[in-house]
C-alpha cells in the first residue's frame, strides 16, 4: 500500500492543514453527470531511464523532472514525442541546484527556485542571466506561473500550508491561501492539495478529500472570491485517495482523480473529472492506467504512469 501511495504521491507536494483562513468564501456541493469517455493510452516512451517525478509544459516541449542527479531535467518535443535535450545538476556549484523547482517563461525561458541556496534563477536560451533571493524561511514548492504578471507558490510548515501568489517580477508577496490546524497538533494530512492557475483563475484540488476551491484574483494580485465545491467521500489517507493532480487548458479544468485506484495493490484505473470554470461538471475521462501526473499540450492529455511509462491520450470534443 505504502509503495503505491508513494508512487503517486511522487510528484505531488504533501500540504496541509484543517482550516483555510479566507472569510470570502462559498461553498457548493459538487453533481457529477453522467457524461463518460473511456479511453485508450498510447505509450510514447516506456520505463523512463531516471524515474520522472513531475511534468512541466513549456512552449512546444515536455519538461519532465527527473529523480537522478544529473540530469535533472529531460525535454521532449510535443510534435514527435522526441527527446530534444537534458539538463541541470544537483549539488551546490555554479549552474547546480538543490531541490530545484521549474517554472516555464515564454519563449523557452524559465525560472529555477533553487531551496538549497534561496534563490530564484532565470534562464534565457539556458543561460543564467538574472537571479533573486529569497527570504522565506521554509522550502519553496510547486511554482506555477499564473498571468504575466502573477506567479504562485506553496510551502509547508507542521502546522499549516499555504498558495502564496507573488509579483513575477519584483517577487513580492502579494496574497495567501492558507489551511492551518487551529489545533496545533501538526496534522498536516488532511488538506494535502494540488493546484493550478491561469490568467486570474485559480484551482487548489485536495488529495485526500473530494473537494476542490475554485477563486479569482484581482489586478491586485489579491484573492477577491473563491467557491469551496465538496462532494461525497471517505476520509481515510492509507485507502483513499482524490486529487492527485489539476491543469487549467482551454478554459474548462482538468482534475486526476485517484478515487477508483486500489492504494494496497495499485489495482483499478484513474480517471479525469473536467469542470467548467463555475465548477460545472463536464465529463469524466475513463482512463486504461493507473496515472499519478498529467499535463495538457493543444489536443494531448500526457500521462506518467506507475511503471514510468509516458503516455498520451487525444482529447475529443464529445
């Protein structure tokens, strides 16, 4: 059970808390319909020399995290499924990281959120040409760019866990998002999350609960609304698992669900619940693996599975 929860839980980032600190929020119960596609995987490369932990889009190219130390990132072109190039190292030299997290620019720029020496490095045509330190004091995880002008991060503390959304530029803090255990007793299970974010749309998808937060931020930067959407579950974090992943594409949100997955065995299927941005439910994806990352490219759905295989699915407009 252990191995398999482990697997999936490769690429996520555990967070947690017991309650969220915003008072603008509302809540709506979550109606499936019954709209359903099952699908048929295609495997484009299988068992990943470097065992992947994470996938990122950039541009026209797949950037999967690896868990070697070098490289520490391998790319593959969206078009032919090609691998195009590797990089990065671990370790604390020039042009090395520790515990690096990507996040994809335009035009093939990115930043790296090195947590080993608190800094944020940006690369053009990867060469380092800019870098930023940063004061927090805990580890930096899972980097999204949200708009132009907005980025997002989380961090994780014994007792609480937050989305912090900052200046992309000047890498002020601008808002946070935070679930805290009023209790202090360190229970940082219960609110574990994923998220995502697009233009001023955000989505933060709980691992082991049925329940997602869809909210929007202002010019600001600020969280100015945000809907809570619950559905019917079992709590229980050694059996049970939901959310373990969330993409915005094409204005409709993109949930992988882990709810039909065996966590003892790794037996059953995943699934993909797609959403419109008022937290309407679309369809379900019926997929043929058990996936534990995901990430969406024009008509692609790409896909790691436990055996470290990546896949690809073609999205259809029924």
């Amino acid at each position: 059970m252990k191995r398999i929860k482990q697997i999936i839980l490769s690429g996520c980032i555990l967070l947690s808390g017991c309650a969220y600190d915003k008072g603008n929020t509302s809540e709506s119960v979550i109606q499936e319909t019954s709209a359903e596609e099952q699908v048929t995987s295609q495997i484009v490369h299988d068992d990943l020399a470097y065992g992947i932990k994470d996938m990122i889009v950039m541009d026209s190219t797949i950037v999967c995290q690896t868990e070697s130390e070098s490289p520490v990132y391998i790319c593959y072109n969206t078009a032919d499924f090609a691998k195009t190039k590797e990089f990065g190292k671990i370790g604390r030299g020039h042009n090395e990281w520790i515990k690096p997290h990507l996040v994809a620019r335009a035009n093939n720029d990115y930043d790296i959120f090195d947590n080993g020496k608190n800094r944020i490095l940006r690369y053009s045509n990867d060469s380092l040409v800019g870098e930023v330190e940063y004061k927090t004091m805990v580890a930096v995880n899972d980097p999204h760019i949200i708009n132009k002008k907005y980025s997002g991060y989380t961090y994780l503390e014994p007792n609480k866990t937050a989305l912090v959304i900052y200046d992309a530029d000047t890498y002020k803090q601008m808002d946070e998002f935070a679930f805290e255990d009023k209790e202090q007793k360190g229970n940082s299970i219960n609110w574990d999350f994923v998220w995502d974010g697009k233009e001023n749309f955000i989505v933060i998808a709980h691992l082991y609960k049925k329940e997602f937060h869809m909210m929007e931020i202002d010019k600001k930067g600020k969280i100015s609304q945000c809907t809570r959407y619950i559905g019917d579950y079992t709590f229980d974090p050694e059996k049970h698992m939901y959310y373990s992943d969330v993409e915005i594409s094409n204005e409709l949100v993109y949930m992988l669900s882990q709810q039909h997955v065996n966590l003892e065995n790794g037996n059953g299927y995943s699934e993909i619940d797609i959403f419109n941005k008022s937290g309407k439910h679309i369809k379900k994806i019926i997929l043929d693996v058990v996936a534990q990352r995901m990430c969406i490219t024009h008509n692609l759905i790409w896909l790691l599975d436990i055996d470290n295989n990546l896949r690809v699915v073609t999205l259809t407009d029924k």
